[in-house]
C-alpha cells in the first residue's frame, strides 16, 4: 500500500490485489477491544468515580457501533476501491485516515489484548489455531497503520 | 505535502458547572499516558498531536517520556477537561487515565 498523490487534501494510495483483500479482512474484524477494558482512572474508587466510568464505558461502546455502521456503508461504497491495472487505488481524505487508524489500532491493540497481553515479545504466547489469526491480525493492522501514517507525513506524497 | 493537523476541540464545560462539585472545575486531575508494547511510536506521537493540538517535537517528547518511563502527565485539567481527553485518547486505543493529583 503505496501513497501515490495528495491532491486538494485527497490521498491517492494504490493497493496491490493482495493487500485489498487483506485489508477488506482486517476491518472485517472490526471491533476487538473488549468492551469495560479501559479504566478511567487507576486510582480513584468512590461511587462518583464508578458513575464516571460506567459513562465512559458507554460512550466508547457508542462509539464503536457508530464505527462498525460507518464502516459497513463505507466498505459497500463500490467507488471506494477503482480497478487499475495493477490492483487498485484507494481514495481517502484526512477525516477518512483519522478514523480508519482508530479502526485499525482498535483491531490491534484488540487482538494484542484477546493475546494476554504478552509484555516483551508480542508474538509469546502458544501458536494454535485460535491464536494464530490473531497474531497475523495484529500485524496487518499496524502494517496499514504505518502506510497511513507515513502518508500524513510532510513529503509522505511522491 | 500533507496539512497540518486540527486538534478536536474541547467542549464547553459551562452548563456542567452547576451540577459538579467546586474540585471539578479547578484543574486538579492529570492526564497520563501509559506504556504498553503494542502501540507504535509513531502513532503516539500522532494521537498527541491530534488530541492536543501539539505541534510534532512536543508530541515526540511526551511520547519518548511514555516509552523510557513507562509514563507521561500529559496535562493538569479540571475533570470534566481531563474526562474528554481521556475519553478521546482511549478512542484512539491508547492506555491513558486520569488521577487527582493530591
């Protein structure tokens, strides 16, 4: 997944057969955070402070059904993808990459944790057949996580 | 070349003031980031800016102070400031919380 041009705030990337269908499996995935893993505070126990996390909880579980709807209409948009040759070219501005590097780092951090949580090396823990999609997962979330923030770099456009 | 990045703006806490207690509004609550293996550099340091509005050097310090440290104040808000930053990192996945500093 190459960026090919920024042009008037659209991103060109152009996307190998291969890498579309690995990326269509990836967001397929979409959400993998469990649901009341993130605290808002490590500290804090009184009964305000369990209000204020049952609040939190509930306006990131909106948020990623808001994410899957959006997602489900943005993957059947059938002008998203255009044929070329080669593969294909994925046009996105910089609120559509914004909000896929959510997406995308929601399937990873998500897959890490469904992992255990492996601290030193991402990939200790037992390779099977439930564990092992997972892993690949992981991967290929952050692989298109980096092209997207190679991208937003200056000079990320050739 | 890509455009500079526009920080989420902070919502107008003015209608909560009546409802939360006086130590809600002073800024007594730190925002920290903490360290974990699976988020990249450089998406942290991109989170940051987005978040904060930071420019790059900033976000890379807090981001490097994350990374050797384990973790990083990010800011001092009041709480209802410091519920929205938390709320918008933990968006992007990032392990951040707040604490009252004391």
């Amino acid at each position: 997944m190459n960026l090919l041009k920024l042009e008037n705030g659209d991103f060109t990337f152009h996307l190998s057969k291969r890498e579309k269908l690995l990326l269509l499996a990836v967001l397929d995935r979409y959400p993998l955070i469990p649901s009341r893993h993130q605290p808002l505070s490590k500290s804090a126990a009184s009964a305000e402070s369990e209000t204020d996390q049952r609040l939190l909880d509930e306006a990131l579980a909106e948020h990623r059904q808001e994410n899957k709807r959006r997602l489900q209409t943005w993957l059947e948009n059938e002008q998203r993808f255009t044929k070329t040759d080669s593969g294909w070219h994925l046009l996105l501005n910089r609120s559509e990459i914004e909000w896929l590097l959510q997406v995308l780092n929601d399937i990873r951090v998500g897959s890490w944790i469904i992992l255990g949580s492996p601290e030193k090396d991402l990939w200790d823990f037992t390779l099977n057949e439930k564990t092992a999609p997972l892993g690949w997962t992981m991967e290929m979330a952050g692989w298109f996580e980096a092209a997207l923030l190679e991208a937003l770099q200056p000079g990320g456009a050739t | 070349m890509a455009e500079s990045v526009t920080p989420e703006v902070v919502p107008d806490v003015g209608q909560e003031e009546q409802t939360r207690p006086k130590s809600g509004l002073e800024p007594g609550y730190l925002v920290i980031c903490w360290n974990d293996p699976v988020n990249y550099m450089d998406y942290v340091t991109h989170v940051f800016q987005t978040v904060f509005g930071w420019p790059r050097k900033k976000a890379e310090f807090h981001m490097l102070q994350v990374h050797e440290q384990g973790k990083s104040v990010l800011t001092r808000e009041s709480m209802e400031k410091a519920e929205h930053y938390v709320h918008q990192l933990q968006k992007y996945s990032l392990h951040a919380t707040m604490e009252h500093d004391q």
